[in-house]
C-alpha cells in the first residue's frame, strides 16, 4: 500500500482536528483520498496531518511525529499563508521570507535524510480579497507572493514538483465570486477545496 501523507495548516486540516470520526478532514485531502480510492482500491493509504494556524515552523517542529516516523511513500506540503498572515496580526509573529526559506529547507533536508525513497510535492499558498484579508490586501498579496516565490525555488533546488495555487484561484475569481472559492479570503469552501484537489491529484500522477 502507498502511503501518502498532506500535510499543512488550517486549510489542509479543514476540520480534522476538531472531528475524531473524520480524520481526513472535509477539505481537499477528504477529495483527493476518495477519487484515488474509486480509481484503484486498497491502493493508497492517505494521511492528513495539516494543523490549524501552524506556519513553516509549526511544521517543522512536527517533522518527526508528522512525517518521518509515519515512513510515507509520498509527502505533500502547502504552507505558507500564515507566515504572511501571522506577521499583519497584532502579534505580529509572522516569518519572514529569509526564516521561511531556511526554515523550509531544513525541513526537507530531515525529510529526505530519514526517507530517502519519499516523493514530495510543494504546493505554493494563496490568497484572495475577501473578509479576512481585502482590509490588507495589497500587502498580504505580496507577502504570498513572496512565500509562493520561496517555494518555487525549493522547488527547483531540491528537484520537486511545484504546484501553483494562485493563478488558479485567480483564474477561478473570473468566472465567479471570491466567496464561491474562498470563504473568506483564505479558507476555501467545497468548490475551492476541489481546486486543489484537481491541481493536486494532476501533480501525483506526474510524479
């Protein structure tokens, strides 16, 4: 059995947490494991281990529990949006792009040191106006692109495939409201969690 694990923060969590019976959660990595499950049953094993408000640091401290000792046969990862996100807030306890670079790239070296055989798949962040975000914008717009620029050239660095969201998301906003795709600016609703998993489940079988 192929084992995948998706990790991330609130988005890729998108209620597991909060729910025992639904370890999957109801977000994209609920999608992704049953259309693998149609395609070829009692094939994949998928893992979700996203955090709710964790940044590139909440994963890493995590690497061991969350990724390595569960020896995957496929890892995914979409952080980012709250490194921007976190920094905007009063707290102010965001990372910046330097810390997220360095940050992200210790965590993949961990990875492929204590399995080497995994395959990896970098997904960028996004973020569109909406609730929690049109107040700022054109800075947390920045701050992501900023973030999404870092993953690419880990991306690049490591050999990885890299999976852009927020063309997508842009490109969604044409053809309907923000809200459709995303409830709020960040977090996605049904439709935007289907996105994903679309641009998700395309990057997999080119892997």
């Amino acid at each position: 059995m192929t084992r995948i694990v998706i990790q991330g923060d609130s988005v890729t969590d998108a209620g597991r947490l909060k729910d025992e019976h639904n370890q999957l959660g109801r977000g994209y990595p609920m999608l992704v494991a049953a259309q693998l499950g149609v395609e070829a049953p009692g094939k994949y094993e998928v893992l979700n281990r996203g955090v709710g408000g964790n940044r590139i640091t909440g994963v890493y401290d995590r690497v061991k529990k969350d990724i390595t000792n569960l020896q995957p046969d496929v890892l995914s990862i979409l952080i980012g949006v709250n490194d921007v996100w976190h920094e905007l807030a009063p707290s102010h306890c965001g990372t910046d792009t330097p810390k997220f670079l360095r940050v992200y790239r210790m965590l993949l070296e961990e990875v492929l040191a204590a399995v080497p055989q995994v395959k990896i798949m970098l997904l960028a962040p996004y973020v569109l106006p909406g609730e929690k975000t049109e107040k700022y914008y054109d800075e947390f717009r920045a701050g992501v692109d900023e973030k999404c620029e870092a993953v690419r050239q880990l991306a690049e660095e490591f050999r990885l495939p890299y999976i852009t969201l927020q063309d997508k998301f842009d490109a969604a906003a044409k053809k309907a409201p923000n809200d459709y795709w995303l409830r709020d600016g960040v977090h996605p609703t049904l439709c935007g969690h289907a996105l994903i998993a679309r641009e998700w489940l395309a990057a997999f079988r080119s892997l």
